[in-house]
C-alpha cells in the first residue's frame, strides 16, 4: 500500500527522479539506475533493485512507491488485440488497448478518464467526463502493458532491442491536448533512453484539434501528430466533433502546416471516419481534396466501430474505396484503417471504462475551454 505521503516514482521522467534522488541527499545517478529498475526491467519492489545499496532501499520502501493501475479485467480479441480495463484509484477505471502486427505492436493509451469532447460518435463521449490522468496513470498504462505482454512471450530482461510494443499511439480514452502537462511528461518517459527508448516517430499524439496545445506541442515535443478531422466542412465537422465551432477547420489546418513546417519528409494524419450517408461521398472527398490543398496530410479513413445506441452506421465498403480511390487520385496518400479488437469492444471509438461522477463534466468542459482560449 501506498501512504500520502510517499513519492510514486512513476510520476517522474528521469529530470524528476533525478532532482527526487538529489533531495535525499544522493547522486542523481541513483536515480537513473533506479529509472532503469522501473522502465526497462519492469521492477516495482525496491528490495529487488541489486545494484542500489541495502540503507538507500529501505530509505525508498518507507519513503516511495512505484505504483501503476491495477488490471481489473483483460480482454483478448480472435485477432490477437487486447483490451485492459484498468482501475484507478479513486474508482475511475479506463481503457488500454495492444495491436500486434506483423512487424509492429501499438499501444492505445488513454489521457483522460471520459471525455469533455461529445463527439457525435464516439463511445468515451456517452461516458462522460471525470478527470485529467496523472502521470503514473498515463504512463503506468505502459509501463503495466510491458510487464504482462513480456510474462506471455517469456522475455523478461527489459531488452530495449527487443521490444514487443514498438509504437504508442495517444488514441485511447480523452483528449490528450486537454491534459497537456501530464501527457508531455508521460511522453517524455516513453522516449527516454533509459525508460522506453522509443523514437519521436514511433509516439502518435491524436487530437481533435486542440489549436494554440498543436502550437505548443512543437515547442515541446514534436511527436508524430495526428487529426481527427471527420469532415470536409464546417457545418458537418461542427456537428460530428463540436470543438471545431470553436476551431474550425481553416484555422485547424494552418495549425498542422505549422506543425510540420520546415520538416519537408513530416506529414500529419489525417483521421476521417467513415459514416455511412454522412460523410461519405464523392462531393465530400472532393470537398476533403481542397482543404487539404497545401497541407502536407496523409489521410486515414476509419470504418466507423458501432457501439449501442450509437445513432450511425459504418460506410460499404465500396464507398470507403471508392472515397480513397478519389483522393489517391488527386495525390494524397490515403488508407483504410483495418479494424481491429471490435469483438471485444477495443476498436476506435469503443473504449468506454467506467466514470464515476459523471456530473462534473459541463464544470470541467467550461474550465477546459476557458483554459485553452
Ligand atoms: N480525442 C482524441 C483522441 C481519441 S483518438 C482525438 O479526437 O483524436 C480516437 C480516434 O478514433 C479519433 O480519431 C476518433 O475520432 C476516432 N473514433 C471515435 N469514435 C469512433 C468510432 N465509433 N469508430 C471509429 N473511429 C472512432
């Protein structure tokens, strides 16, 4: 158990522990070994860390803790995707999801528990919005992931040359650029070196379009960004993803040539799901062409997930290729998302957990909007 007052390591990226272990009074390279026990080897019971002296180990077990969520149910799908229901402690519980693939494994992490967005959509939405994750919560979605996938495939020495999650991608529950300070420190552990070792290629943050947060994400942390876009439109996206009266989507696509400006090889996602009668056809491909006119985009075309009572059905398949067929057309690199994990409710848009006080989301949408503007 952990008490109040004990320091959870797993919200420090290595500056932290660092300046952590130099207020006990300590070098800061206990601290980088101590980052490694955590990261790379996957350890949480100091006692275990061989290379820390006895004294400095019983000083840590009094006076820190290294605790992720706990997993309260996995899921894994016919197609070898799982889904973790993870447990909070305050009784939040939120979503994880690993995708294997031939020659990558993508973690889906979540931000936020729910979501302020409410786009039309989406089943985080239906969820409502409870709170900001912490650091150990973002990260410790990694961090937990790693420990159960290396016990399955029985690689246990935290090699970072033979990583089974290669890739993470910010697309779980929430909207990472609502909980910037959090996410970016969480980012930060999973390319360090000495924790996940992973480049800023292989790190996807998706965001509905959180602008001034683009802005500043490229003074920080220029990670592979990509946009929930959905519509080629206003008057549809307005509808589909709300935040876009606010952002609309002119404004949203100088934000992503800002992005990548000066970087000729960088390109954003574009994520457009696709929605049966909505906004699918040939005139909203067109449309789509012309705003993406100038912007350095690739395009991501999204079977819509189904969930209960969701209100929307998934394109044919012959409008998806159709759309894509359109757009490859006129140039822009465009694929079709394959589902994965749907058989258990782990593909896009389905991740729900379960949020308690639920009420506090118009409170905490007012502050957000407040926040970013
Ligand atoms: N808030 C961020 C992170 C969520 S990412 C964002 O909006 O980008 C999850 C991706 O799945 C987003 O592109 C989202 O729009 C998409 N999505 C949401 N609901 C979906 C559904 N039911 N089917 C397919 N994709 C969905």
């Amino acid at each position: 158990m952990s008490t109040p007052l004990q320091q959870n390591l797993l919200n420090l990226n290595l500056a932290g522990i660092q300046a952590y272990f130099e207020g006990l009074g300590q070098k800061a390279f206990r601290g980088r070994q101590v980052f490694k026990w955590i990261h790379q080897h996957g350890f949480c019971d100091f006692g275990e860390m061989t290379d820390i002296s006895k004294v400095l180990r019983a000083q840590l077990i009094s006076q820190a803790c290294i605790k992720a969520p706990e997993i309260a149910s996995q899921e894994i799908s016919d197609d070898g995707t799982y889904k973790w229901l993870l447990r909070l402690e305050d009784g939040n519980s939120i979503e994880t999801v690993f995708i294997p693939e031939d020659d990558r494994g993508t973690l889906c992490i979540s931000s936020q528990a729910g979501c302020v967005l409410n786009c039309t959509f989406c089943a985080t939405a239906r969820q409502g919005f409870n709170r900001n994750l912490e650091v150990h919560e973002i990260i410790g979605q990694l961090y937990v992931a790693n420990q159960v996938l290396r016990k399955l495939t029985g690689n246990q020495d935290g090699n970072n040359n033979d990583r089974i999650i290669t890739n993470v991608v910010m697309m779980g529950m929430g909207e990472p650029l609502l909980n910037f300070d959090n996410v970016n420190q969480a980012m930060d552990i999973m390319q360090d070196d000495l924790g996940y070792g992973l480049s800023k290629r292989r790190v996807t943050l998706s965001t509905s379009g959180v602008i001034p947060m683009i802005d500043k994400l490229k003074e920080t942390n220029p990670v592979s960004l990509a946009v929930s876009l959905h519509a080629p439109n206003d008057k549809l996206r307005d509808q589909l993803v709300p935040l876009n009266k606010k952002y609309p989507i002119k404004d949203l696509m100088d934000a992503c040539k800002r992005y990548v400006a000066g970087e000729p090889r960088r390109r954003v996602t574009m994520e457009y799901v696709m929605l049966k009668g909505i906004n699918d056809n040939e005139k909203h491909a067109r449309q789509l062409i012309k705003i993406l006119s100038g912007v350095p985009a690739k395009v991501n075309l999204i079977p819509f997930n189904a969930f209960d009572d969701s209100g929307f059905e998934r394109s044919g398949m012959d409008a998806i290729n159709n759309f894509r067929e359109i757009l490859m057309q006129a140039g822009i690199i465009t694929v079709t998302r394959k589902t994965r994990g749907d058989d258990i409710n782990a593909a896009c848009g389905q991740l729900a957990g379960s949020i308690v006080d639920r009420t506090r989301r118009s409170k905490t949408y007012a502050t957000a909007a407040v926040n970013q503007s």
